[in-house]
C-alpha cells in the first residue's frame, strides 16, 4: 500500500515575479478533448471522434491574498499570449518521504478577475482566471503534457507530437 503525493507547497510566478507568501490555490488545465460523436450506417452506437481540444481545455486559475496592482495591470494585455504564468509545487508522499517536483507553464491572458469583497479586519482573497494558449505540464523533469495551440503543436506523456503529421500534411 502507498500514500499518495500530498501538495505541500506551492508558488506561481507570473511574468518571472514570485508570488510566494501571496499565491493560496492554483487550477490547472482540465486539458478537455472536443468530440463529435458520430454514427454511420449500420453503426448499433455512435463513435465520438477526436476533434482536438475543448475551447476552454487549457484555461487555468489561481487565488492569491490581498490586493495586486500586478494583475489588474495585465487584465487586457494585447497579445494572445501576453502573460506568461509558472506553477511551481512541492509533492511528497508521506510514507516515503519522496518529494515530486510539479510544474506548470502556461502563457495566454487573464479572462477574469473576481476581487471578491474588500471587509476591513479579514483576509481578502481574488481569484483569476486566465485563458491559455500555451500549456506545459512537467513531473520531475519529464513533460507530461506541451500544447501550443498558436504553432500547433500537441505532445503527450508519451514524448509524441501529435500534430506533427498533421502540420507535416498541410505543408507546415
């Protein structure tokens, strides 16, 4: 029987600016699949058909303390991929004490900021949201999930692009 990895400390970093001491949860991507089912003649069922990633499939959030001028000051930021974001969290599973290393990088654009409500002698926490184009999943140095939806590139645990033969057939 094992125990499981159990997060013990995070950080986000958000344009290379640690958020220790700031940053409380982190969100990562569903990394949802799009589908169409479909049912051809003399089909009993339908058969749902990969059709790439849901529209909302690398979205992430994080909640953080207090008050930040740095957020609101890239809410609207003009490129797709405007605000670059790292995840950085310290797993360990308590029957071994092994400690696993998480990372996150994503780039994309904050799709929300709910600041929740300001009451004076409480904590007040926001939470943002951020629509991502670039997504990047990495356990102790092996990359889980890379997803460059811009260049069109889609790499599983597996270390195979999944794009690359179609990029190869559209002349990319």
């Amino acid at each position: 029987m094992a125990l499981p990895r159990k997060l013990k400390h995070l950080n986000v970093f958000i344009d290379g600016e640690s958020w220790v001491g700031e940053a409380e949860e982190f969100t990562p991507a569903k990394l949802t699949r799009k589908f169409d089912p479909y049912r051809g003649g003399g089909m009993p069922g339908a058969a749902n058909i990969d059709m790439g990633l849901d529209d909302a499939a690398l979205d992430i959030e994080f909640v953080f303390a207090g008050y930040s001028e740095a957020i609101t000051k890239r809410q609207g930021a003009s490129k797709i991929d405007g605000v670059p974001l790292r995840f950085a969290g310290s797993f360990q599973r308590d029957d071994t004490g092994e400690v696993s290393t998480v990372e996150i990088v994503c780039r994309g654009r904050f799709k929300e900021i709910d600041r929740g409500t300001f009451k004076n002698g409480e904590n007040s926490t926001s939470k943002a949201s951020m629509s991502c184009t670039y997504y990047k999943e990495v356990l102790d140095g092996q990359v889980l999930h890379e997803i460059d939806v811009i260049n069109m590139i889609e790499i599983g645990p597996d270390g195979v692009d999944r794009m690359a033969e179609h990029r190869k057939a559209i002349g990319l």
